[in-house]
C-alpha cells in the first residue's frame, strides 16, 4: 500500500516538474536525513553532556595523586574523560577496577569530588595576533570570561594575552569582575609567541599555588617567540604545570597542532580542537568542570607490611564496553623491626621443646652479611653464627654443651656492632 502511495506521488511530481527536477527532488530527499545526522553528531560531539559517551567513543582515565599518608589506608585522585576531552560523571565502584602489585584490592570506595577544597589556580593564555580580530577573539573573550564565572571556592585565575610579546593583563586573583574587565579590554594585533606565553605564565605561578594549570588558545603557529618549545616544555615539566591546549581552526594534524597536542600530553593535560570561535564557550566550559572534578577511590592494601617498599597501583575503569588505565606508585612507610631472641630462656636438654635459641627481625631472621657472636660472660667466644646462621642450640664450636647460665651475645652488620643482649641457659 506504502509503495503504491509513493508511486502516485512520484508520477504527480513527474507530471509537474519534470523528469530532471524529479531526478533532483529524489537525490535531496535522500540526502536530507543524512545531513540532518551529520549535523547532530556533530553539534553532540560539540555540545556533549559530561555523562555522554557511546559504544564508539574512547575513554581515557589519568592518576592525578595517590596518597599513602594514612598507610595501609590508600587514596587516589583520578580523571575519566571521552575522546573529546568532556568529563564523564556519575561512575561508581562498579565502574573500576585497582590492582596493587597486580593484586585485585576489594573492596573499594568511589566517591566523585565536583569541587576540591585547596580550589584550582588557572592562568588563561589567550592568543592576541592579528589574525584573531574581529568574531574570533570577542568569542574568545566570551569564552575565557565564561570560564571566571564558574570560578568556585577558592578558585584564583591569571590573565595573559600574547602576540608581539606576552603580557600579564591581570594577576592571580578570585575577584570575577577584575579578571573579566581585563579580558575585555584585550585587542588583536601583532605576531604570535606561543612559547614565551607559557614560560611567562609559568612565572605568574608562586610555589605555594596548588593544583596549577594553564588554558592556552591559539589560531597558529608560534612565529615569533624567544624562548624555544623545549624550553617552554621543560619550564612546565619542572613547576608541576598541567597545560589544557585549545587548537582554533587549525588544519587537522598540522605541525602547529602536533605541538598543541605534545604539549597537553606530555603535562598531563588534554587538547582540544575548535572548528570555529562559537565552539570555545563549550570548551572552556568543558575545561572548568575537568579541573574541579574527580574521583577519589580508596582502598586498604591487601600488605600492610610497613616494610618500605615500592609499591605500583593500576586503576581500570570501564563504561559501556570501552575501558582506560593509568598507574602510580607510592613507597610503604619502613617501620624498624623488633630484633627479638627467643625463646628466651632456652633448655637445650634434648627434650624437643625450647631446645634452640632464634635470634631474628621482625619475621624475617637476618641479613645474611649479619653475624652473631656469643660469649661467656668474662668475653670468652662461644660460638660464632654468620651466612644466615640464627639458631644457637646451647653449644660451643666444638659441639660441647655449655653449662647453665647468662651469656651475653653481638650482632655486627660488617665489623659495626649494631645490637647486643644477653641468653639464659636453663636446664
């Protein structure tokens, strides 16, 4: 019945307009929906809500911190975002997976912070080249200022702009309107100095600032700078300084991206690329929520030995059927052992109880390069224990049994003394 209805309209349309207008009726009715679909993947890639991410997607988890100060308790801080750089929320203990020295650790605790209490220190580098006049950077001023009015807490921000030369248009501060007044008086003109806008940014950032970043944007390639990409790399690694790039316009995989890439990968941060200007907001927007949300996940290792160990920590997560991982480590405390003797008194009498004296550890005996020197109380040598030897059965290197009695005894580490006491013999 359907496809008799479509004949009918079709021989109507035929009759009307025409064999070739048909034809082009027919090709924009199939092209329609399509564009329609290419259009809406677009703006959701664009627009993606933080909780979004569909079978196709990537997923990428990044170890922030791990902390081991209230040992064997351990917390780590991690990051989950999809392949366009926007957080994914609303994960729980199902979602992950920590492995310590590949041993599964359970249970877990999964708790999403969506405001560290220390707050975030962001300088927002804005490129101020000629070639941004005009929509370009109003949109971009919109954007960066968008960024100040989601500033939380203890939230501080910088602003620096570059072209010729990079300048600091405000410093930090949590005062929103300071910070989007001197925004809005940044004009585009000059060349473009990418490198020396980070290290001159990386300056504006005192030791005692935490949880530092940098959100830089750009429309090129850098063309006139003084400080080299090394230089500029080395500056970020060395302060801790994670660098979120934002690439406006550029041609996909250029070299002027490549570098925009390198430089939010090897810092910790992430790159994002903006078709055009009316993109921004979305992804200062996008930037501002990454950097104030986490999740905290908590375990008690499965070794509470304080022994001082380095210990490596893998985290899994999964969603949907994709899945990321990332790793830290962090070292046990080292807890000095009891060096014990016993039993003590000892009764080598044969009886198969208490018939040896232990010297040990902790659990562990001792070093082999330890020896153990017992000796009458006059300082006459009895018996000489080393390569691991630590059991003394109450005689002397000629197998003879000594008489009851308090024997006192050395442990050297090489030729040093490093712990002595004294045995009771008993019979």
């Amino acid at each position: 019945m359907r496809a008799k209805q479509l004949n009918e309209i079709f021989k109507k349309i035929r009759q009307k307009l025409g064999f070739f207008s048909l034809l082009i009726f027919v090709i924009l009715l199939i092209l329609v929906p399509n564009l329609h679909l290419l259009s809406f993947d677009k703006n959701t890639k664009l627009n993606n809500e933080a909780s979004f991410l569909s079978n196709s997607d990537s997923l990428t988890l990044e170890y922030d911190e791990i902390n081991a100060s209230n040992f064997p308790h351990i917390v780590s801080l991690v990051t989950v975002t999809n392949e366009a750089g926007f957080v994914i929320d609303e994960l729980n203990e199902n979602n992950f997976e920590v492995f310590e020295d590949k041993v599964r650790e359970l249970p877990i605790e999964v708790v999403e912070l969506m405001s560290p209490k220390m707050g975030i220190n962001v300088v927002l580098a804005i490129d101020r080249s000629s070639s941004m006049e005009g929509q370009p950077i109003n949109d971009a001023k919109l954007a960066a200022s968008k960024f100040v009015e989601l500033m939380q807490g203890n939230d501080k921000s910088a602003i620096v702009s570059f072209a010729n030369e990079a300048r600091t248009d405000y410093p930090f501060s949590s005062d929103k309107d300071l910070l989007k007044d001197a925004i809005s008086k940044i004009e585009a003109n000059g060349y473009t100095v990418i490198f020396d806008a980070l290290v001159h940014s990386v300056f504006l950032m005192s030791e005692d600032l935490e949880n530092r970043a940098i959100i830089l944007l750009t429309d090129g390639a850098d063309n006139s700078s003084e400080h080299t990409y090394q230089e500029a790399l080395n500056a970020l690694i060395s302060c801790e300084v994670r660098v979120f790039t934002i690439g406006l316009g550029l041609n996909l995989n250029s070299p002027e991206e490549n570098i925009l890439k390198e430089l939010a990968n090897k810092t910790g941060g992430l790159y994002y690329y903006s078709p055009t200007s009316n993109d921004l907001e979305e992804i200062y927007k996008a930037i501002s929520m990454l950097l104030h949300h986490r999740y905290q996940i908590s375990y008690t290792t499965h070794n509470p030995a304080k022994d001082g160990t380095l210990r490596h920590v893998r985290i899994d997560v999964m969603v949907h059927n994709t899945t990321s991982s990332d790793t830290a480590s962090y070292r046990a405390p080292y807890e000095e052992p009891a060096f014990e003797v016993i039993p003590n008194p000892f009764t080598p009498n044969e009886d198969g109880f208490n018939d040896r004296i232990e010297f040990r550890k902790g659990w562990y005996g001792i070093p082999l390069n330890w020896a153990v020197t017992i000796m009458e109380l006059t300082g006459k040598v009895v018996k000489h224990l080393s390569n691991g030897e630590t059991f003394w059965d109450g005689k002397d290197e000629s197998g003879k049994l000594m008489l009851p009695g308090c024997y006192l005894y050395i442990i050297f580490d090489g030729s040093r003394a490093i712990h002595r006491g004294l045995i009771h013999l008993i019979r």
